[in-house]
C-alpha cells in the first residue's frame, strides 16, 4: 500500500482569477476533487481562499438534490425495527442531557455525539430544539427518547415532511420554521448549504434571548487536510458546498449578533480510514469495512491527541444571543 500523503496533488492555479463567495479574495489554487460516497467519480473544483481561510465548491450543480438519494444516510428511518432499536433507546435514556456515574461511563464506552453540546448549553427536556438539516430525525429520535419533548426539525431534500407524536420534521429550509427556541443546531448541515449567510440570521431571529446556536461540521485547516488535500474524506464534493475554517465562521455569525463561546474538536478515525479509502479509489461505504480493526483503533487514539492539538477536521462550535434580547446586526429581510 502506498504510504500516507505519497499521493499526486491535482491542483492548479487560479490563471482565471475566480473569486472567494465569502470575502471576494482570489483563491490561491483550485482542487480538482471527484465524488466517491457513491462512486459517480464526477469531478468538480474547490477553491482555497487564503484570507478566509477556507475551501469553496466553485461548481456547484444547478440541481444538488440528485446528490441526495432516497438512501441517503440521513434519510433512514431513524430507529428502525432491528434488534438494536430497543437498546439503543436504553442508552440515549441513560446518556443524553444527563450528568453522574452512569451518563459518564455510557458516554465512555458508547459515546453520543451530542452529549457535549447539550451539557455545554444548559439544555433541558423543557427546552425549545431546533435541528436544522436535520434529515428524517435521526437525532431528533434519540433526543425523544432521552425525554426531550419540544422538538422540530427542517431539511430541504427529504423526500416528504415527518409528522410524530414526538417531533416533526418540516420539508423546506429554516426561512419557513416559526417560534422560538432556546437550542438551534446545525448539525453537519451548514457546509451543505448554498447560502451562508441568510440560514445564520433566520436562527438568530428564532433563538431566545440568551439561547445557543449550535454548529456542528468540518473544519479547514486541519491534520487531515495538510494529509489528504483532494482526497480529504469531509470535502464530499459536491454536497458539502462550504468548509470553513475557526476564522470564516465566526466572522460570518457574529455578522448575525450572536457570540462567539468557543469550539470543541471531535474528530474521529474516520478522517484517516475515509481519506485513505478515497486515496485508493473506494466508495464510503467501503471503507467501513477494508481496514483492519488495530489499525481503526490506532486511528480513533490519533484523533484523541489531533482534536487535544486543535487540529481535529471537524468541530462543534458554541455561539449565543445576548441575554438582553437584542437584535441580530444585519437587516432581517
């Protein structure tokens, strides 16, 4: 197997002197980059803005919900009926929103990914959630479970709205949600989207004086990155349109008048064994099952000591709206 980072680049420079969709900035080169979750192997171009920092779909497609197929993974019945459903359920009952002993050793063994966040942000079952992209409710599910019981979600390319008993999910885009909330989360979903900045301040016109938004996604620069460039697993072209870095996405929130509270790295072995896997030609789903288990659990105690570095590729990140109320910076329209 040829050695990790031995690959050729396949980058050129900007001779056409496209610009930055954030900041206007020339990027610096532009990637050529294929598909591989599902092995279309099209290719298309991320731009590297040097003054964002970050890396930009500069070709993105006219009709990006064909990328999105009924079997998506977000799309799946949440729980299903398999023999797991039920343990599955014990264990967001005993972990999400908790503290002590056993939430601790549960998050140990079988960690949640949204354990952290709602500690971090003080949320309760009595509190107002918001997921935005947030597919067919797989987290929402979980959350339900936990006891949480004010749930709403919103994704623009599932195939049909879900109505529950326990949470609804809306067919559309955070523009057609109403109320008000005390927890929004944009849980692996802003890079999806085309447009930045409007999603942002919608969530701060629905947040609560002193609630949180939560945006959870991958982060340039990065181990991985520096690794893998055009074979970096989370570029996911041509689904993930935006790859911000610490930088880039603080500035454009606090465009909306929320507040920075800081980010958490929570990358996991994935980062290798899908950037590897791409690097030889596999699909996704392959690489789940290609590596040997040592060498994923080498990869899982790497990314414990890159995320403690700051350099995980991808990060929760903590912003909130000021106590006093007051309105977002930009105009609402």
């Amino acid at each position: 197997m040829t050695e990790i980072g031995q690959s050729a680049r396949t980058w050129a420079p900007n001779d056409s002197g496209e610009t930055c969709k954030l900041c206007g900035a020339a990027y610096e080169r532009i990637w050529s980059v294929k598909e591989r979750r599902f092995g279309s192997e099209e290719t298309f171009h991320v731009g590297e803005c040097a003054r964002c920092p970050a890396l930009i779909l500069t070709d993105p497609p006219d009709d990006p919900g064909r990328y999105y197929p009924a079997d998506y993974p977000s799309f799946t019945n949440p729980h299903g009926t398999n023999w797991r459903a039920p343990i599955r359920r014990v264990r967001n009952r005993a972990l999400l929103g908790r503290r002590g002993l056993l939430a601790d050793l549960t998050q140990r063994l079988r960690p949640h990914a949204a354990t952290p966040f709602l500690r971090r942000t003080g949320t309760t079952s009595d509190s107002r959630i918001l997921d935005v992209g947030s597919g067919a409710g797989l987290l929402l599910d979980d959350l339900a479970d936990a006891g949480f019981r004010h749930l709403v979600g919103v994704d623009r390319f599932i195939p049909q709205a879900v109505e529950g008993r326990r949470y609804r999910v809306i067919k559309g885009t955070i523009e057609d949600v109403e109320g008000e909330f005390d927890l929004i989360m944009f849980h692996h979903s802003l890079e999806h989207m085309r447009e930045q900045l409007a999603p942002l301040a919608a969530a701060a016109r629905l947040l609560a004086p002193g609630g949180w938004l939560v945006i959870r996604l991958p982060v340039y620069p990065s181990a991985a990155w520096d690794t893998y460039h055009e074979h970096w697993f989370q570029l996911d072209v041509p689904r993930h349109e935006y790859i911000h870095s610490v930088d880039s996405l603080t500035r454009l929130v606090e465009e909306t008048g929320l507040r920075f509270d800081g980010v958490e790295y929570d990358s996991t072995a994935q980062q290798f064994a899908g950037s590897e896997g791409y690097r030889l030609g596999l699909r996704l789903t392959a690489t789940d099952r290609y590596f040997p288990r040592a060498r994923m659990r080498d990869w899982a105690r790497q990314a414990v000591e890159i995320n403690r570095a700051n350099r995980g590729d991808q990060g929760i990140f903590y912003f909130q709206k000021p106590l006093d109320g007051s309105r977002p910076n930009i105009a609402d329209e």
